[in-house]
C-alpha cells in the first residue's frame, strides 16, 4: 500500500471472469469498469436494469418532486411581476391543479427510458445480461433458475426493499410504500406520512405542493433529524407555512385500510383519518436466499453484507456494493463501491472509499446539500473550526429569481484553513455544493474557494462570499454570522 496516496493495488488475484448480481447504480457502474479492463462481464438482473433506483426509487421519486416543484416557481409569478391575460394574479398557487395519472404516466416513461439507455450502454460494451434471480453456490460459482456461471470475481449489488410493519402492511391501494405511489390514478386527498426521514419528508413535502392535505408523523423531536440542526429547522417551519401538519414524537402502530379511507393509530393512542397513508420507515436488505452464509459471505446482526473499505466481503473473491451493504443508502455511493470493487478485483489501484467526502441531498423544497463533516461531528471530535454562514436572501441573483428562503453554511480548520464541511439550503442545492465537495475531497481551503471567480449574479457567488469571511480565521469554535 501506498500509505503517501492512500492506493492499494492487488496484484495477487487478476480476475478474468466477473459476475454481477444486481443490476443498480453498484452494478452496472461496476460492469463497465470490469469491461473496460478486458473482463468477461456477466450482470444477472431479475427485475431490470437500473435496479430501485431507476425502477422504484430515485429517478421516479425526483420526477415527482421535480413537478412538485414546479409549483413553487408558478406561485413566485405574481412578485415576478406575470400576471393573466386579464391582468388578475390566477399564476397563484391555487389556481394550478395536478393530473397525478399524467403525472405517474411521465414517471414510467423516464424511467422505461433510463432503463433502456442502461442496456444500451451494457451492450455497447459487451457486458452479458442475463434475466433471472440468482444465488451464490460458492466464492467462486453463482446459479439462476436455468444455468450456472463460475467466476474470477462476484460482485454482491443485491438492493434493499421498503420496510414494513406487521401491524401497518402495504395494500398497494391505500396503504403504500413508496414503490406503490406510481399507480394512483388519483391525487391522495389527505396523505398521512409515517416516517420522517429522508424518503418521508421528500415525498411529504412533494405531495403537499401537488395540493395534498399531508400530515407527517416523526418518531422524533424534529423531521429530518439526522440533517443540520438548522436546516432542519428551515425544512419544518416552511412545511409549517404550507399548511402542512407535523406530528413530532410518535410512532405509528398500526395503519389500516377503511374501505374509503385509512386509520393511523399512534403509539400514544391518537387516531388520524385519511386518503391514503405512506410508510417511510426504512429498508431492509435483499439478502435472504441469495446463498450468501452458506458461501462464506458474514452478514451483520441487521441483514447487511459486510464490507471493507475496498468492496471486499468475507469470502474471497466476493464484493458488494450498495444498500445491500448498509454503508451509505445513495446510488452515488453504491456507484462509487462498485468501481471500487472491480478496480480491486482486476489489479488496478484503487482509493478506498472516504465516507467523510460524500455528498448528499435531501430533495424537499427547498433541498438541503450537505458534505464533509457536520458541526456536531467538528464538537465531537474537538477540531478547532469556525462558521460562516450566510442568507441566500442577500444574493442579488436570488432576489431576481424571488428566492427568499435558504443558506450557505461553510466549517473552516481555524489553524489550516481547510474546508472541513458545508451545509446549503435552498433551490437546486445538490446541484451547488459540487464546489465545496471537489474542496473536501481535495483538501481545499476556504482561501481557494475564496479566491476563485464566480459570476456575477449567481446563486454560487455567496459560497465564495461565506469563504471570504473565513480568511484569517484566528478564534476556535466562533460563529461568523
């Protein structure tokens, strides 16, 4: 190992015949690494190429929230000055109404579209794809229904599922996971949200904008609880002044489907009536049945596949990426594990996977980015750091779009200088912290954000703004506000 570069290069075990089990974001990335190497690549899928990602999950959520969205620009209209032909202000938001049919068809569309363009791809570059469900036979052996394939080298991309609760079970009619959203042929009068985590606030938050009576059920104190403190803070008060109803401290135990409605009971012994109900409450791994004990392959006590840093299992010559390996749950990070994998299994160098440097989005409205070290982390860890925060409210290209909600949060290493982590709030924020994440990633310091040109009027320009504020940073654990 090169301890200088961070590099492992595995020059013991050159693999010639890969196999892929699960074809989402970990495998098909991983299967075009393995081809591009001179592998023989076999990617086996049961249900279709892209895996939940593109088929249930990320590219079908995002397209609702992206029409969701849409709506909070077409209720800017009036400020902006766009009025109806007659002069009235009707651009307001209760002037549009939402086809969810319409909209549900546009999802399947991209989605069949993504797929296919995923096939495409593996085609192009000679990857086998085969249908069917499969299982490891051993290290070195995988079976389908109707054939068998040795391999040099597995790669586990085996997913997760939604959640369920014994007393709360999906119907696909009213009560639904998320998977089952893109059947409603009409909009939820009243959606009841359990959950709110990630997956809940985003499609709460989505719903509610579509004109939805939602209401969001947090076990905890606050949505979004493992977000800053702040931005979460952002999150509830604009749901708030939406007219959504947040309920805070409770569980639901039990939901069921009344015949025109649904029943949520709550652990404290509340009932909600409603439309519909979606449970949010997390994923387990599709780990069972795929033969993985039996092989050699140690999972942990919750189902997951343990992994090291470079993708490896506890079998030789067996790989994981993804959810079913319980690391991070973004298709950016199974992605990046599944690359990791076949560069380890095929002999090239490869950087062991930093979960310090991953940058993730919450994609309510306003999103939340977010990457590097959190300042409750920087506490934990007793590193010396200062804050800058600032108002995207004071950005003059927000106020020509009528954007007045959000925030830049930068954390600098008051000694070195090096941006250590940042939080952004606001419209299109995943799109923003790309910058300040090529800076973690780099080791950058707030000095080389500062001193790098951004244009004049951008949304960008009050990240360069909070890291000129950081220069000559001298007093540990202050706030620049």
């Amino acid at each position: 190992m090169d301890s200088a570069r961070g590099r492992v290069r595995n020059n013991r075990y050159m693999a010639s015949r890969v196999v892929i089990i699960g074809g989402g974001p970990g495998g098909y990335e991983a299967a075009l690494v393995a081809a591009k190497q001179g592998a023989h690549v076999t990617l086996i899928e049961r249900q279709g190429l892209g895996g939940n990602a593109v088929l249930t999950d990320v590219v079908p959520s995002k397209t609702v929230i992206a029409t969701a969205e849409w709506r909070t620009i077409a209720d800017r209209a009036p400020s902006l000055g766009i009025r109806d032909v007659d002069g009235s202000d009707t651009a307001e938001f209760a002037e549009h109404q939402v086809d969810i049919k319409a909209v549900n068809a546009r999802v399947k569309k991209l989605v069949l579209k993504q797929s296919f363009d995923i096939a495409t791809n593996m085609a192009k570059n000679d990857v086998e794809v085969v249908e069917g469900a499969a299982k490891l036979v051993s290290p070195t052996r995988v079976e389908t229904e109707t054939d068998s394939f040795d391999a040099d080298a597995i790669l586990l991309a085996l997913g997760a599922r939604p959640r369920t609760l014994a007393t709360c079970e999906p119907d696909g009619e009213r009560v639904l996971t998320w998977t089952q959203l893109y059947g409603l042929k009409e909009l939820p009068e009243h959606l009841i949200v359990v959950g709110s985590g990630v997956t809940g606030a985003e499609f709460a938050s989505a719903y509610l904008l579509l004109g939805c009576k939602v209401t969001l059920i947090s076990s905890g104190d606050r949505v979004l609880s493992n977000q800053d403190p702040e931005a979460s803070q952002l999150i509830t008060e604009v749901f708030s002044r939406r007219g959504m109803h947040v309920v805070g401290g409770a569980r639901a135990s039990a939901a069921i489907n009344t015949g025109d409605g649904v029943r949520v009971t709550l652990s404290d012994g509340r009932v909600i009536d409603g439309s519909h109900c979606l449970m949010a409450v997390g994923s387990i791994p599709n780990t069972s049945d795929a033969g993985l004990e039996d092989a050699g392959v140690a999972l942990d006590r919750n189902g997951y596949v343990e992994v090291d840093r470079v993708s490896r299992t506890s079998a030789r010559g067996v790989y994981a990426a993804g959810d079913c390996t319980g690391v991070f749950p973004l298709a950016s990070v199974a992605a990046t594990q599944g690359r990791i994998a076949m560069a380890h299994a095929l002999g090239d160098a490869v950087a062991p996977l930093d979960l310090g440097t991953v940058a993730s989005n919450v994609f309510t409205t306003p999103e939340i980015a977010s990457v590097g070290a959190s300042e409750a982390q920087l506490k934990e860890r007793g590193i010396f750091y200062q804050v800058s925060r600032m108002d995207l409210a004071r950005n003059p290209r927000a106020k020509m779009l009528g954007i007045d909600e959000g925030f830049v949060k930068l954390f600098g290493h008051t000694v070195t200088g090096q941006v250590l982590g940042a939080v952004i709030v606001g419209s299109r924020a995943g799109e923003h912290i790309f910058p300040l994440s090529l800076a973690v990633s780099q080791h950058l310091t707030v000095d080389h954000i500062a001193e790098a040109f951004t244009v004049y009027p951008s949304l960008s320009g009050t990240i360069a703004e909070a890291a000129r504020r950081l220069h000559n940073m001298t007093d540990p654990n202050s706030q620049q506000l």
